[in-house]
C-alpha cells in the first residue's frame, strides 16, 4: 500500500505543477507566422468530432503542448510534415498522447482494485509494473496510428496525383499551354490531393514563382517524393513544352508502374500472412483426429 500511496501522492504532484504549467503564456513564434504568410496552404481536411471533443482541444490540446515544450518535447520537422499530411495540429497529437497514457496508467490499477474486490489477491508490484507498461504503451500508440495514417494518405495522393498528370497531358495535347494545363487538370479533380495542388498553384501565380518551385516546396513541406522528383525532372527538362509534355507523361507512367508494384506486393503479403491460419487450422485437425489414438495407445501400456 506504500507504494501505492507515493504513486498517488506523485500523481497529484505532477498534475499539480502541469496545472500552473498550462496556464502560462505562450510565446508566439514570428518565424511561424511569417512562413504561413509566404506559404499558404489548404489544410486538409479531418474527421468532425463532437462539439464538447472540439472544446477539450482547443482548450487543454494548447495548454499539454505548451507543459510539453517545457519539457523538451517538440515536434521535428518530419513530425509537423505528418501531422499537417493528416490535417491534425501539434497539440492535438500531444493531447492524445497525454490521454492514452492516463488510460494505460489507470485502467491497469482499476482492474488490479476489482481483482481484489473479487478475492484474487496480486501483489502490488505486478500493478505498478503494469500501469508503467501502460503508461509507455499509451503514449506510443497515438505515433503508431500516425504512422498508419500518413502511409494511407501518402499512398492516396500519389494516386490522386498519378491521376493529375495524366489530366495535364491530355490538356497539353489539346494545345493548351504549360500553366493553363496545370490549372484546368487542378480545376477538374476533388478530394484533398487536388486542393493542395490548387493552393500550390494560386500561391505560385500571387508571387511569381513558376509552378514547379511551388511543387518543389510543397513536396518538402509534406514529405512527398513525387512533387519533389517531377519538379526536378521538370527543371532539367527546360521550358520548351515538347519536353515538359514528355516528362509529364514518364513521371505518369512511373506513378502508375509503382501503384501496380504496390498492389501486388500488398496482394502477396496478404496470401503470406493466410499461410499462417492455415497451418495452424491443419495443426490442430491433426491434434483433434490424432489424440483419441494416442490417448488410448497411453492407456493400454
């Protein structure tokens, strides 16, 4: 019960100094808000939550963000590439991480407290390596999910993109020029890999930049090597449309060679991971015809 007893009295302490922590001011950053003036951007766009989840956020998301800078967590540059990739903010992600590991911490102690409410006695040390395991667990598995989720919305926008540049081709060939090709093929497609292109495009056309660059840099931004490796192509390619219209059309091709190759890479691990059920289900069909016999061969020695 002791140690028990300085979990709690720690417990109040940490929240105790997070609670003056969270109501700190925060220092706003010049160099953000100059980037987001000369980077505009769409923000994609996220899963509407219930208003009173929305509340939470907006109210405890900056304050956790702000004790976690404290405390020397901040994101990284790939990190904020993610999180803007999946349209959550920075304090968002902390917040859910916070909450995940308060869940792993007690749900660990509630069910050690009904186990002995029952009569099943643990020692206490077994729930206090247990709520440790859930605190690290918990606060891991927000970045698990990221992971995941940023793989599936990188894999969509290459899609979406592959896509995109064959509606640039068709419009080049149709006589339009470079920039009016990239706008009408922008113009034609929804969904959020063609709103990031429109806004690229837009903020390239406001300040004169050409409209690789603002591929360039928003292939940067969000970690996304197809922007970046046909802003490249498209550099070395020169200006004269015969050659854009060609790498266009290489960097289409590409796109979809790797779409098949991912397809039936994710088809053949599929079939591999079935090899596992399968085994097993022979396995225990053996054991489930073979033990009446050997049982009885035991008996009768």
């Amino acid at each position: 019960m002791l140690v028990v007893a300085l979990a709690c009295g720690a417990g109040i302490g940490l929240a105790a100094w997070l609670a003056i922590r969270a109501f700190m001011p925060a220092r706003s950053s010049l160099a953000a808000a100059l980037d987001d003036l000369q980077h505009p951007r769409a923000t994609p766009p996220t899963v509407t939550s219930e208003p009173r989840s929305q509340a939470i956020t907006s109210v405890l998301g900056p304050r956790v963000a702000r004790v976690a800078g404290a405390l020397g967590f901040e994101a990284d540059r790939r990190l904020t590439a993610d999180l803007e990739l999946i349209g959550r903010s920075w304090e968002r992600h902390v917040l859910d991480k916070v909450l995940a590991a308060i869940y792993g911490f007690v749900l660990p102690l509630i069910v050690w407290v009904l186990m002995g409410a029952a009569g099943v006695q643990l020692p206490v040390a077994v729930a206090v390596i247990a709520a440790a395991l859930g605190v690290g667990a918990g606060f891991v598995l927000p970045d698990v999910v990221l992971r995941a989720q940023v793989a599936e919305r990188r894999a969509s926008f290459n899609h979406a993109f592959a896509l995109y540049l064959e509606l640039v081709s068709l419009v080049l060939a149709g006589g339009g020029g470079i920039e009016t090709s990239l706008l009408r093929a922008a113009d034609t497609g929804e969904g959020w890999a063609f709103q990031q292109l429109r806004a690229a495009l837009t903020a390239a056309r406001l300040t004169g930049r050409t409209p690789w660059e603002a591929f360039e840099d928003l292939g940067a931004r969000l970690r996304l090597p197809a922007l970046s490796d046909l802003a490249a192509s498209v550099t070395l390619a020169g200006e004269q449309g015969a050659k854009v219209r060609a790498s266009l059309a290489a960097k289409a091709a590409s796109l979809r060679e790797h779409k098949v190759r991912d397809a039936e890479a994710a088809a053949e691990a599929a079939s591999e991971r079935m090899t596992i059920p399968l085994v097993m289900l022979l396995v225990g069909f053996v054991i489930f015809i073979g033990y009446p016999a050997v049982e009885r061969v035991l008996v009768s020695l």
